[in-house]
C-alpha cells in the first residue's frame, strides 16, 4: 500500500494539475516583484503622409527684418506628403506606489501558501482514495481465495456424495445438489474474478498509469490493538487540517484586499524621464527630452473608494467567520471519525470470534456428514453460514482499515 500511495502521489494527473497551481502562484509573486522596479515604454507610429501637414502661423510673428522680410514669409508652414514618425519612449521608477506592490506582493505569497495547502490537502485525499480502493482490492482477492476454497470444498463433497450413491447411502438428488452447488460456486467465483479486474484497473487509473499494469497486493493482516486519544487528535487536527490553514490565508488575503484599497487614496508619483521624436516633420522639434515626476491623482471619485473599502471589509468578517466555523467542523469530523473507527474495530472483533466458531462448526458437521450422521440439508446449511461469516468477517476487516484512513485524513495526517 505504502508503494502504491507514492505511485499516486507522484503520476496522478489531478494531483500534477493542481501542482501546477502552485508554480503559477510562484511565477504570480515573481511577476508581481517586476513592478518594484523601472517601467520601460516606448510608442512609434511611423506611416507615409497621405496629404500635407499645414500650420497656420501669422506671417512676420517672429518678426520683420531688412535682409530676409517677415518670419515666416506666409501665414501657412506644410510639410510635404512622404514618410515621417513620431516616437515617445520614457522610463519611470514608481515611488509612492511601492507600498501598493508591496502589499501585493504579500497577497500573492499568501496565494502561494494557499495554493500549497491545496496541494497538500489534495494529497492527503488521494492517498485515502488510494488506501480506500487497496482495501477494497484486499477484500475482493479474500473473496476469491474463499470462492476457490469453496469450489474445491464442493468438489470434495461432490466426490464423497458420488462415492455414497454408489453404496446408496445417499440419494440422486443429494448428488444433483451438490454438484448444482458446485457449478454455482465456480459461476461466483468467475464473477468475483472479473470484478475484481476491473478494481484493478480503476486502481491504476487512481495511481496515474496505464490501466493494464500488471500487479498484486499484499492482503492485509488483522490490526493490532488500537489506542486512540481523541484529545491530542483533535489537536493535531486544528494544528494540521488543511482547511483550516486555507480558511485562514483567505482571511488574511481578504485583509490585505482592503488595505490596498485603501492605499488607492495615496497620489501616484514617479521619477520619470521621457523623450520624444518628430522625424521628417517641418516646423516641429526633431528632439524633445525631459526628466522629473509624473503625477496622478484623482482626488474626487464619488465615493467609490469609500464603498468598495466597505465591501472588502465586509469580506474580510466573512472570510474571519468561516476561518472560525472551519475549527468547529474539524473538530466534528474528528468526533464522527473517531467514534467510527471505535465502531468499526469492535465490529471486527465480533465477526472474528463468528467466523472462528462457523469454520469450527463446518469442521465438525462435515465430519458428522462423512459418517452419515446428518442430512445432507444440514451441511449445505452450516457451509452457508460460515461462507456468510467469512464475507461478513472480510467486510469487517475492510470497513476498519478504511475507517482507519479516514481518520488518519481527520487528523489532517500527511
């Protein structure tokens, strides 16, 4: 079981999907980081003109002169139809606005942790899915192995029934009976067979492999005696139960959504150097180059931020809440899971001591048939109860040792 758990943990495909999860909430913090520092943008239009471009420009307004007239000699300056651009490039290193980043830059490590605690609490479930499906496997091989004891078992009785007819010390329909008996055991034991096949298959879907792997399973042996503490479970279980860590990121997270928000009320400045280019264009600067601070605020906005503020804040008391009703229903599993793992064992002892006295019964009533002591009716009957046992018995061992992973999973268990 335990090569089985590691096969799934490492091939299922949820489990890669959501790993995946976490490496995008990773490149998330790392992509969140970038804004720490300088901002690059450049912008170029470049096209040929489809007609002139004209400015009025009164003429002599840069005055009249002896030598050369007026400047501009004509009230209109153009630039001919041909190939021109524009170019605007500028960087900018945030400055009040670093605070913003770094708040989020906190939200998305928190979106990490909380993508993490996913994977770890999807872990932890598909290893009790992997445990549940072994058991049942393990139930389902006992099964066969007691369809083919009673194949053989009925082929035995088949053989000493026909050895009795021959001496008439038994009738025809005894023998029909039995050998009726025979052929619906062999009829079980193919359905048992088949079935459990098809759980083999299923098993290594949930492993992530191909559904045709050839394997075998350990059976599992009777549990040793259990001593549960439901104290420290619960304890262990507030300290380790993913969705009470999951319930407590998102309060975080939801804290930290409203003090962004309310850094929406701090103005942007940035130091910013820009540059700008009119290529082939008359009368306009070839080159324009500045450096200071870029300003941006919007001091009124209706009372959006105020409403908005109000909103996350009322999602953080949510996300408080649910973090504590989260405790409460972990400890309510643990409870239920306990009691039943309790249960489950004591059932299992029961079944053990039935199955021990049927098998001991069978023994001595098909000693009694051997010496024509007892009807035959009377050993089909005994046979029935004790195969009745051993399924009962069998069940028993299953539903503990799954009731055993359940628990482990309550106590958030990795």
């Amino acid at each position: 079981m335990d090569d089985a758990v590691k096969i799934a943990i490492g091939d299922n495909k949820q489990l890669q999907v959501t790993n995946l999860e976490v490496v995008r909430a990773r490149e998330s913090v790392a992509e969140t980081r970038t804004n720490f520092f300088p901002q690059l943008h450049s912008y170029v239009l470049a096209g040929y003109e489809l007609d002139r471009v004209s400015f009025t420009i009164p003429a002599g307004i840069f005055g009249v002169y002896p030598a050369t007239g007026p400047i501009p000699a004509t009230n209109e300056v153009s630039t001919p139809a041909r190939f021109a651009a524009f170019i605007y490039a500028y960087a900018g290193q945030p400055l009040t606005q670093l605070y913003k980043v770094n708040l989020a830059v906190r939200e998305a490590r928190f979106g990490v942790s909380l993508a993490e605690e996913r994977l770890r609490s999807r872990r932890q479930e598909t290893a009790r899915r992997v445990k549940e499906a072994y058991y049942q496997l393990a139930q389902a091989q006992s099964e066969i192995r007691s369809a083919e004891a009673a194949v053989e078992y009925f082929s035995e009785l088949s053989g000493l029934t026909d050895r009795n007819l021959k001496q008439e010390t038994v009738l025809l329909s005894d023998s029909l009976i039995v050998k009726a008996k025979l052929n619906q055991q062999r009829y079980q034991l193919r359905a048992l067979q088949d079935g459990f096949d098809l759980q083999k298959e299923a098993f290594n879907y949930l492993l992530g492999r191909d559904v045709r792997t050839h394997f075998s399973i350990e059976p599992q042996p009777p549990p040793d005696f259990l001593e549960l503490d439901l104290e420290a479970a619960r304890r262990q279980a507030l300290e380790q139960r993913s969705e009470i860590r999951e319930a407590h990121l998102e309060s975080e997270i939801a804290g930290l959504d409203v003090r962004r928000e309310k850094a929406g009320y701090v103005p942007d400045l940035s130091l910013q150097v820009s540059y700008q280019s009119f290529q082939n264009m008359a009368f306009l600067p070839q080159n324009i180059a500045s450096a200071g601070f870029a300003f941006n605020w919007q001091p009124l906005d209706w009372g959006y931020k105020k409403h908005r503020t109000g909103e996350l804040r009322a999602i953080a008391q949510q996300k408080e809440i649910l973090a504590e009703d989260a405790e409460q229903q972990v400890i309510l599993d643990v409870d239920q899971k306990y009691r039943k793992l309790n249960q489950a064992r004591m059932l299992l002892d029961a079944d053990a001591d039935v199955q021990k006295a049927e098998r001991q019964k069978l023994q001595e009533i098909t000693h009694l048939y051997e010496q024509n002591a007892i009807l035959l009716s009377d050993l089909l009957q005994q046979q029935a109860t004790a195969s009745q046992a051993d399924s009962q018995y069998q069940q028993a061992l299953a539903a503990f040792w799954t009731a055993k992973a359940d628990f482990e999973r309550a106590v958030g268990a990795d």
